[in-house]
C-alpha cells in the first residue's frame, strides 16, 4: 500500500505508471490509495470510497472499481481502534444504492467485535494493522486472530 508520490514520478508527470510498478514486478499487485477513480481509468483497481466522498464521487468510483468496493471507513489515518467507526452505516447505506459490487470495509477493523458489526452492513472487512500486529506474534498468533474474524462473519452468515 503505497501513495501516488512514493511509488515513483511516472504518476505525477502523466508517464506510464506500468515503469512504476516495474520495481513491485514480483508482487500480484499494489494498493495505490490516493489515485482517484477518474486519473488513469485504465488500470485494473479496487476503488476506495470515504466518509467524506461526495455522492458524484462514489457514483464514479463504484462504475469504475474492478470486483469490489472498498469502504474507508473513518477519515484521518489507518490503525486499530476501540470501536467500528459509525461513519460506516450511512456509508454503506449510500454505496449500495450506486452499486451492486461487493462492498468491503477496512481502516480501524480490529476486532472480533467489529468484524461482526461490519459483516451486518458490508461483504467483507480488510484488516491491516491489527493483522501486522498479530503476525509479529508469529504465525500461530496470527492464524489464531485471522480465525477469530472469520468465526464473527461466520456468525453473521448463519443469523
């Protein structure tokens, strides 16, 4: 996960952006979270929504996105919190009357608990600090963490 300034010039100066993946080459793919839907439209991408995006924006941002919709759901910086942001709700409210795609949520999921809360409005949840964290536990630590959000979503499924 990268921004557009970091990854390399070609995004700033409107050359190839395929010259600035080369040095990711070995990787599936790249998270670029600060290319709007409408800025090289030819990419392949998962388009990211906010609380703050406007209703012409997600409306642009959902035809465009490649397989699913994801859902920022607080404004600021990514990280563990205490609680689901309840920026979500209305969020996820407002996406699925512009799309049908899957919406996903992601940025402050950590745990269990939101995971649940989350699964109750949206497809699917993107966990990455809280999953940082767990993993620098080891491999069993974060196996055991990856579980405990996918037995909340599970419980969301069957109720």
């Amino acid at each position: 996960m990268s921004g557009r300034d970091p990854v390399g010039r070609e995004f700033q100066n409107g050359e190839d952006v395929a010259r600035a993946a080369t040095d990711l080459a070995s990787r599936n793919g790249f998270v670029i979270v600060d290319l709007p839907a409408d800025v090289r439209p030819e990419l392949r991408r998962v388009q990211l929504v906010a609380p703050t995006s406007t209703d012409a924006r997600l409306t642009i941002a959902a035809s465009r996105t490649d397989g699913w919709l994801y859902l920022v759901t607080v404004t600021g910086t990514t990280g563990a919190r205490n609680e689901l942001a309840p920026t979500l709700a209305p969020l996820a409210e407002r996406a699925r009357t512009v799309t049908d795609a899957p919406l996903y949520a992601g940025f402050g999921i950590s745990t269990p608990d939101h995971a649940r809360a989350a699964g109750e409005l949206v497809d699917g949840i993107v966990v990455g600090s809280r999953a940082v964290e767990a993993a620098e536990g080891g491999p069993a630590e974060l196996a055991r963490f990856v579980g405990s959000l996918r037995g909340a979503l599970d419980a969301v499924a069957v109720a």
